[in-house]
C-alpha cells in the first residue's frame, strides 16, 4: 500500500483517487476520492457511506464552498508543483469555508514545499514519488518563525506575543 | 537603516540551512534539475553562460559600510573581484561557484543580508526612490512602508509559485524616481484631505515582451489596510494569471484582458472577505518599523557659508564643478547634498564595481555620510547625507576610486543588463555596445551640452535594461544567430513614463556609434533654446530621425 504523511506521520494511504473522466458507478466498498465535479453532478444519487472528493488546480473551491465539512477528506490536485493555486485553495477551504476535515495535496508535491503546505492549512502530504518520507518529515519544520498569518495562526508576527 | 530582531535573524538564518540541505540533496541527485530550478531561483540562483549567477537581495537599495566590506570580502573569496549593480538595485555575482552558495549565504546573515526571492516567480525584491527620507519634495518616506512589505512577502506561504515573477515598487515623492509606473504593483504614497497616509495603488505596469504602463485601481488606500488589500491583489492574479504560457504570464496580461475595471472589482471582491483580518496594519507596527528610518544626527550648518566656499572651488576647479553639477543633488537638509557615485567610467561594465572600491565607498561612507549607501535602479551608488563643506575631498578621494566620473543623467550614464557576456537569456552582447558608445561620446562639453539623456541597453527583450522607458532605447535580437541591435526612441521613466517608438529595422554592433551620432545631430540641429532631448523627440516625432539615419539605405 502506497505511504503517505498525515500530520508528522508516515502512515498507509488508503484512499483511491478516482479520474477526472470517470463515469459509471463508483464501488461501494473502497474509501474514495471522487473529482469535485462528479459529485456535484451525482450527489443526489449516490450510496457511499464515506467518500472525499478531490478538487483540480483550474477548478473553483467556491463551487464547493459551505458544503466542505461534508467530507472527511478534500484532496487539492498540483498537476505540477509550481502551479500554486492550491495554496490558495487550501487556504480559502479552511479559512473562509470553515473545513476542518483532512486537507490533503495530491499530484507533483515536493518535499520542499511541506513547510507553506502545513501554512495553507494542508495536513495530510502525498509526496512523488521517489521521496524519503522519513528525511522529508524534517520540512515541515523548515522555519520555527514566520512573518504572515496563515490557516493555522491567524495573527502575523507583529499580533503575536514575542 | 533597519536593524533585524532576534525573529528575523533566525528566520535568515533557517533559509540558509534550508537552502544548504537543497543544494546538497541536488548534488547527491535526490533532487532533479527541473525540482531544483525554482528552489535555487527562489533564492537567486541563475546556471548561466559560463557559470552560476547569485543576486544578492538589496532590500529598496539600503546599504551600510559593514556590509559594502562583507560583500568586498565575498567577491573577493568566492568570484572574480567585482560585483554588478543590477536596475532593480540588488547585487549580482557573475562567477560563484554552486557548492559554494551556502556559504556564502551564510556569510551574508551574519550583516543581515540574503538572496530571497531575488529570482522566481514570487514576489520580488521591494525597490524604491534612491533618495528616500533625504528628497526635497518627498510627501513620505517610502523606506518603512518597503520594509513592512518586505516582510509580508518574505516566504509568504502562498505565493511561492506564483504564475510569474511580481514586483512591487514604492515611491514617496510627487516626482517618480522608483518607476510604479512599469512594476506589477507601483504604490504612490498620498495623504488624503485629512492629512492622513494612504496608497495610490496601479497594477498592470511591466516591460519585458509586452510592455505596459500600469492602471490605478485605487486613488486611496487607507495605510492600515496595505497587506490585506496587496494580498487579494496577489490572491487574485496567483488563480487567474495564465499558467499555460510563460509569455503571457505576468499580471499585466490578465488586467489587459479583464480591463483595469474588472480586475479592481475582483479584487474588491477578495478583498471584501479579508479587509479587517488580523492582517491589518496597528499604529504600534508603523510605528515600530518607523523608529529604524528616523533621521541621522545632522548638524546645524551655515548654508550660506558652505555655498560661498563651494563656489569658490568650483570656480577654481573647473572638474569638480561639472562633478558638482552632475554628481550631486539637492537635500532637504540645508547645508548638506547627495552625492552618486558614477559606476559608468568608460571602459567598465556599466554597474560593476571591485572589491577595493567596495571598501573605498564603504570607508568614504563612513567619513562622510553616516555609514550609509544606496543603490540606485541606473546602477549607480548614492552617499545620501554628506556635507556641503565635505564635498570637495570626497571628491578627491573618490576621484583617485575611479568612480568620480561627471556623467550622471548624461548619455554615457547609461543603463545596461549583462547580456550576452553572462546571460543565457540574452540575444545579443549590450556590455561592448555601451562601451562603445561612452568610448565616441566622451567629450565632456558635448555631453553636457546634450544634457539630461537617458540611453538604456537591454540585450533581450525581457528588458532588464529598462529600453522601453529611455530616451533612447536600445534592443539586442538575434537574427540567424547574428546579433543586431533595434533602436527606439522617445521612452521615459517617471511620473509622466512613457513608452519609446520603435525606429525602423535594426543594426551590427559596429555601426551603433554613428548611428547614435546620427540621432543626437538630428536632436542638435533640431532643438529650440535649451529644450530636452525627449521633448524635441516627443514634439518632431520619429520621421526626421528615420531619414537621417536610414538615408544611405533608400537609394
């Protein structure tokens, strides 16, 4: 089973990613990812009793929006890791819409970008393949101070207690 | 000049490590090129031509005399004895070596320097005004608001791959000496009715391919509400900017094609959800960052006094009163003047200067202007705060440094990218160009005779040379492998910038001297009284220029 870091921990990653072209019934008893708009245009005929869905770079987080904390899990697809729009959608996701589920980045991420991830609100980190997860695990302690608020501390440095 | 606290000392001093632990895992390959690309440009990091280039961050061009003698010491231990001065006032280094990055890094925190963001498509360094908190006609000094900025987009977690690069300039005088015209953000500071500060706030400015002069979309931005509001503009243009094509990346396209009005309404709109945020500037912060740029302890001098004696020399010297003239501007201070230090003698890559002149400027600096040095986007360094009374043995001893040359605004003043000596980018070579302009025009009288002039060089057209804003605006292009140089005229910098006109068909490198003669005769036998080379350009426009010099070429 493939790994994947959720928090500060190596774990097995459990969950499917279902294509953007999918079409069909998904399975029932398999812990899914559906794409963002396969759900929006089945929602009201499906029978899962858990699933997560994953939102691509080009799409809109707002067509998601309120109904977020539907999920246990929202994946945000990095088609490359130097497309950024991500960091704002998971940062819109947990800031303006509340979503308190696992935050995940899936696709290109890179070990290197772990430490702004976590910032966004990410928590749960698919990296490429090819990492090592456990040296990895040392980036998202990259910095121990920053100068901007973010999803986790809404206060920049100047509103912190120094 | 600001000084970092504990927090951003460690924070300087955690890049270099996270930068050290990069360049080692790319060079045992865990890291591929196309990972590691960003990640060294993120921090300044070019493969060239014929080695690594580093740029150094210059955070609004500041600079003080320990760290002038730090960069000397580095320039002289890890590359070839000279550093450049590039148009966005940092520093570059055009020989390092890849393993020795680190160090050098690490060498830079100890006086409070970096490379950050200096390349990448992130938010660049923060210039402005060269003569911030000391211009005459200044409404406020820009300085603090550029260091508050600074730190806002220091390792901003979201905007680390932006689209494309993003630059911010800030200009606090009526009088534009940052370019806000021609950056993605250009911030004017304005007071409104009240008397209180706020932000003129243009977008959509930029050279480079498509070059565009920026929009406003707001005439006031109470200061409180900077970051949020720069952080929806930047919100905005990192999930619309185009991703697909480089070329259309930067966020002048995107507001071309929603139209300054549409692209104000979307950021209102961002902003709408965010104004208010703990990101909102407190009194106690402006007022923190402000006690770094208070004024130096000035003397109460005699101006009149000071002016008779400088009178006095500069009838008897007649060198040093065409210095005076050209090298030196006025300063709200009486009794005192800013002095440029020209970095365009003839014969050196315009901007270079060596590790000995390095500590020369840092020891005149220390003698003569409160230990403080700026760099300036025309590739030159200012001494900001000296004495009237000093001015004529600083002149002497910066004579003897070789960077006493009396051209500043003149043509041999010029603007110049690297080129195609260093840059992989480049078309074609501008240093030997420049070179041999400044080698035909060296007669000082017929400089100043053409007056104020602003020739800029760029050797492609990503325009690091600023062509489209100079006078005289000069393109390097490659045609089947040859280099040729297109010449525009009529560009202009400042509150009034100005797009140049493309002349006609372009030239060999040798034939660029005439050619520039040719356009300075027509300029000569054209103008009336003591009228300005861009406004006898502007007035007669550019056929009486295309005949003269193409007229060999149409028989």
């Amino acid at each position: 089973m493939p790994k994947i870091i959720i928090k500060d921990k190596i774990v097995d990653d459990k969950w499917e990613v279902l294509p953007k072209a999918f079409l069909g019934e998904p399975p029932v008893n398999k812990l899914l990812l559906l794409p963002m708009k396969y759900w929006l245009e089945h929602s009201e005929n499906l029978r899962l009793p858990v699933l997560g869905i994953w939102i691509d770079s080009d799409e809109e987080v707002e067509d998601i929006g309120e109904k977020a904390n539907m999920f246990p899990v929202i994946a945000i697809n990095f088609p490359s890791f130097t497309d950024g729009r991500g960091f704002t959608a998971g940062r819109l996701l947990r800031e303006r819409y509340g979503y308190n589920g696992q935050l995940r980045a899936i696709g290109h991420v890179i070990r290197d970008q772990l430490f702004n991830l976590k910032r966004c609100g990410f928590d749960a980190f698919q990296l490429r393949d090819g990492t090592d997860l456990e040296e990895a695990l040392k980036s998202l302690n990259d910095f121990s101070v920053t100068y901007q608020g973010d999803a986790n501390e809404p206060n920049p440095l100047f509103r912190r207690d120094q | 000049m600001y000084q970092y606290t504990e927090n951003d000392q460690k924070i300087i001093e955690e890049r270099v490590a996270q930068f050290r632990g990069q360049t080692s895992r790319y060079l045992a390959g865990e890291l591929t090129d196309e990972e590691f690309l960003p990640l060294r440009l993120q921090n300044g990091l070019y493969i060239q031509r014929l080695a690594p280039m580093l740029r150094i961050a210059v955070p609004y061009g500041l600079l003080n005399s320990t760290r002038l003698r730090k960069l000397a010491n580095i320039v002289r231990t890890y590359d070839k004895g000279y550093c450049h001065i590039t148009t966005r006032q940092n520093i570059q280094l055009n020989w390092p070596q890849l393993e020795e990055v680190p160090e050098i890094l690490a060498q830079l925190a100890e006086v409070q320097m970096h490379a950050v963001q200096t390349s990448g498509n992130c938010i660049r360094n923060i210039t402005s005004d060269q003569f911030a908190g000391v211009a005459a006609d200044e409404i406020e000094d820009p300085r603090p608001w550029c260091e508050i900025l600074r730190q806002w987009s220091t390792f901003h977690p979201e905007f680390a791959f932006l689209p494309r690069k993003f630059k911010i300039a800030v200009s606090g005088t009526e009088g534009d000496r940052a370019a806000i015209l021609v950056h993605d953000i250009g911030l004017q500071i304005v007071r409104n009715d009240a008397g209180e500060t706020g932000f003129q706030v243009l977008v959509g400015g930029g050279l480079g391919r498509t070059p565009v002069i920026g929009s406003v979309i707001r005439e006031f931005l109470p200061w409180q509400h900077l970051l949020t509001y720069l952080e929806a503009i930047v919100r905005v243009y990192n999930r619309y900017g185009n991703r697909a094509n480089k070329y259309k990346a930067r966020i002048k396209i995107l507001v071309r094609a929603w139209t300054p009005e549409v692209f104000a309404e979307k950021v209102e709109a961002e902003w709408a959800h965010i104004k208010g945020s703990p990101e909102t500037l407190t009194e106690e912060e402006v007022k923190r960052v402000k006690a770094y740029f208070t004024e130096p302890a000035y003397e109460a001098l005699d101006d009149a006094s000071a002016e008779a004696s400088l009178r006095n020399q500069a009838q008897e010297h007649k060198a040093f009163s065409r210095w005076l003239e050209r090298n030196t501007h006025p300063h709200r201070i009486p009794g005192y003047r800013i002095v440029t230090l020209s970095l365009k003698p003839t014969g050196v890559a315009p901007g270079d200067v060596t590790d000995s002149q390095l500590e020369a400027i840092a020891d005149l600096a220390d003698q003569y202007s409160f230990s403080e040095i700026r760099a300036t986007h025309n590739q030159n360094l200012v001494l900001a705060d000296v004495k009237k009374s000093d001015l004529f043995a600083l002149w002497q001893k910066a004579k003897v440094a070789g960077f006493a040359t009396p051209n500043i605004g003149t043509l041999t003043d010029l603007i110049c990218c690297p080129g195609g000596d260093f840059c992989s980018l480049a078309n074609a070579k501008s240093i030997p160009v420049a070179e041999a302009i400044q080698r035909r025009f060296d007669d000082l009288d017929y400089l100043y005779d053409l007056g104020d002039l602003t020739l800029n060089i760029s050797g492609c057209m990503n325009a690091c040379g600023h062509h489209h804003v100079g006078n005289i605006g000069v393109l390097g292009v490659d045609k089947k492998g040859e280099e040729f140089y297109q010449i525009q005229l009529g560009g202009r910098a400042g509150t009034d910038a100005e797009l140049a006109n493309v002349l006609g068909p372009s030239f060999g490198r040798e034939e660029m001297p005439d050619v520039i003669e040719k356009i300075l005769n027509v300029y000569l036998e054209n103008r009336r009284g003591d009228e300005l080379f861009i406004d006898t350009c502007r007035r007669i426009g550019l056929d009486p220029f295309k005949e003269s010099v193409y007229a060999k070429n149409h028989h």
